[in-house]
C-alpha cells in the first residue's frame, strides 16, 4: 500500500513513511492510493467479531508491520492528548509533546496531561485556541530535515494510522445496529458523528467507500463550518471560534475535510492544491459546484447550540439514567430531533467525568470517580506558550535540548 499527499507535491512513501510523520511536506494530508473494497462474504464475516479482532483485520488492509516511533509531537483540543501521553509516558527513546490550549478545554482535560511528569513527555499550555496551536506543528513537519532528523511523527488525525483505527468504529457500530446481515440489499444504518477536526467523519466516509452501507451525519457545535459547507459549499471561516460546552470541537479549520474533498473529487490532488491554496490565503473558499454536490449527497449535517446540548444531555439522562460528555450530547441532539425507527448509532467520544461545568449547567450529578478527584491535588508540570512568541522556535528548541540529554545518556537518536 502507497500513501500519497491530497496536494501531490511530494513522492509516494510507504506505511512507515505515512506513520513517522505529520503533515505531508507539501502541508497535504497523506492518504492511501487506493482504498480497498470489501464484498458481502467479508462484511458477513468481519460481523462476528469481537472489537480487536476487527481492528486487526482492518489495519492489515494498510499496514505491513508492526513499527515503533522515535519523537511525537501532538496538539490537542482535550482528549488526543491525555491518550497520547497515557501511551508513552515512561517509555525509552520515546518522548511526546503536547501543545495544550489554555483556557479552551476543561481544568479535569488539563490536569490529565499537566499531573503527568515523567521525563519523556513535555506538555505546553498555549494561549490559544486549537486552530492556533496547529500552526507550529504545520512548521515543523513542513521543515522536512528538522522532522527526519528528529523523527517527529504526530498521534493526532493529522496522522493516517489515527484515522485508519478509527475506520473500524463504523464497521463495528454497523454490525451492532444492523437488524440484519440476511438482507439483500444489506440494511442501511445511520452513523452519527459528532465533529471537530473531522478525522472520525472522515474515517467513515472511508469506510463508506469501502463498502460499508451507512449514511454518516456529521453534527458540530456553534462553530459550524463543516454545517456550512455540506449545506451550502461555504467552506469559510466565522469571525472567530466561539468557545461552547463541547470544547473539543471549538475549531473552526476542520483539517480533515482535506482528505474528504480529495476523496470526493477522484483524488485529484491539483485540485485539492489549488482550493486548500486559496483557503489559505482568503480564509474563505466556495467549493466547485459538483464537489459539493458529492459532498451534500454523501453527508447530512446539523448543528448544536449550548442550549441543544444541554437539553439532549437532559433528555439522556431522564429517559435511560446515563451522563452523556456534551460532545456526545451533540450527536444525541440529531438523534433526539429525528423520527424513529431508523437504524442509528450516535458515536460518543469522552466521558462525562471531564465536563463539570455542562454537567452543572445541565442540571445533573458530575459524581467524579475517585481517580479522576485524585487530580486536583496531584503536582503538574507545563511550560506556558504566551502570544507574542515564537511556538515553533520554542518547541524546535526544546527538542533539540532533549535530543542533546539523549546523546549524553549514550541512547542517541535512530532515524526511522
């Protein structure tokens, strides 16, 4: 399997390739050449599967091997982060940088990151919102010697291996609510998917074009860009990101729609260049006429105000004595605004624990479990990212000083 740039200013690479890796170096998104498709005697199969049986299966699709990374670099909007840390914290020849914005996620998603203070992991606390702690990484994965050398890759859906892992939340929801697998044509189920950066709508538009027989809803908060876009091809930013109760999906460069575009356009990367280009430059861009029409033919959207998140938490929590986290609250917001009988899956991306605050506004019982009070008398470490610096220098700083300890220790550094 070949992975390509959506802008097609840079050669081919293989899976390795595409995993130690960030942005492509021409600012594209890699993505696979081809994506596989699957018949009805493999969807019959794959359905009795357990979770990581699935996923096994699915990844074998587009990988050849296991391979480990050196250096990762991540920005996060509240969760990638405490996962991406969880999974390499303490580990050798293996550090993490997360870029966290301050003030844009809840003080449990801080502390999850800022309490971890093992020698390899290094967290930022930026003065700005998602968008903005984007702009260094673009950088540094743009300055492609910098990255070779010291083999930054990222963990966020900037990475394809994220979106890969992600494929297979659609096909196991699909099993789970399909009434039938005996049907010809196999039953269509109805994924819901609450949005920020795009990579789990984008995961299922790939597994749409795998064969999956789903429609995918894509739901946002009050930033609605993507809303706006498969509404009415206005792929333009507001004036600027509105903070809400959903605060992980306060972004307004969703940059996942990249690789949706590309795939609806044929893969054509020219085209791809020029319109991600001119976004670039404008920060507003009206998309081509038929691409939009794929676009609004292979996603239904909606958007969700804070008052629309707190009532679908209200409405959970009375009718099946569940907390939902108020991004999984905007997927619920569609579903409870739909008539029944539709097979649907609603995703539901973090546990209410994190969210006191929407919890309180919405009138219900945050009860914190016991691991997650432990946080807010534990020590934290962060260094502060203030505007007016520098992030990429700083952060370009900072990994060269940790590549330095790592000579000295005798570990050194081994290029992928």
């Amino acid at each position: 399997m070949e992975y390509i740039s959506t802008r097609g200013g840079v050669g081919a690479v293989d899976f390795e390739g595409a995993l130690f890796s960030g942005y492509a170096p021409d600012g594209g998104l890699f993505m696979p050449r081809s994506i596989p498709s699957l018949d009805r005697d493999t969807l019959q199969r794959w359905s009795s599967l357990s979770y990581r049986e699935l996923v096994k299966e699915l990844c074998s699709l587009f990988i050849p091997a296991e391979l480990v990374p050196r250096n990762t670099l991540n920005g996060t909007s509240g969760d990638t982060g405490s996962s991406a840390i969880e999974s390499v914290r303490g580990q050798k020849n293996m550090d993490i940088f997360v870029l966290l914005p301050k003030g844009f996620c809840t003080q449990i998603q801080e502390l999850q990151m800022t309490t971890v203070i093992e020698d390899n992991v290094h967290v930022f606390a930026a003065r700005g919102n998602s968008d903005e702690i984007d702009e260094p990484i673009k950088e540094l994965f743009a300055d492609v010697d910098f990255a070779q050398k010291y083999n930054l890759m990222s963990l966020n859906s900037v990475n394809w291996s994220r979106i890969m892992v992600q494929i297979a939340h659609h096909f196991y929801a699909y099993f789970q609510c399909a009434p039938s697998l005996d049907i010809n044509p196999l039953p269509v189920v109805e994924i819901v998917v609450p949005t920020g950066g795009g990579g789990n709508i984008t995961a299922g538009c790939i597994a749409q074009k795998m064969g999956l027989p789903i429609q995918l809803v894509t739901v946002v908060n009050s930033n609605d860009i993507i809303h706006r876009t498969v509404q009415h091809g206005d792929f333009s930013l507001s004036e600027s990101v509105k903070p809400t109760l959903a605060s992980a999906m306060d972004i307004q460069e969703p940059y996942n729609m990249e690789r949706i575009l590309w795939l609806l356009s044929g893969s054509d990367s020219r085209l791809m260049k020029t319109l991600m280009e001119r976004f670039r430059a404008l920060k507003s861009l009206k998309l081509p006429e038929d691409l939009h029409r794929k676009l609004s033919q292979t996603l239904r959207s909606c958007s969700a105000s804070d008052e629309d998140i707190v009532r679908a938490m209200q409405h959970c929590w009375e009718e099946n004595h569940y907390l939902l986290c108020p991004h999984s609250a905007v997927a619920a917001h569609y579903h409870y605004s739909q008539p029944e009988g539709t097979p649907r899956c609603c995703l539901a991306p973090a546990s209410a624990a994190k969210f006191q605050d929407a919890l309180l506004r919405a009138g219900l019982d945050p009860q914190l479990p016991p691991d997650i009070s432990a946080l807010t008398v534990m020590e934290t470490r962060s260094t502060p990212l203030e505007r007016g610096q520098d992030w990429a220098e700083v952060l370009r700083e900072r990994i060269q000083a940790r590549a330095q300890q790592w000579e000295m220790s005798g570990q050194g550094i081994t290029q992928s």
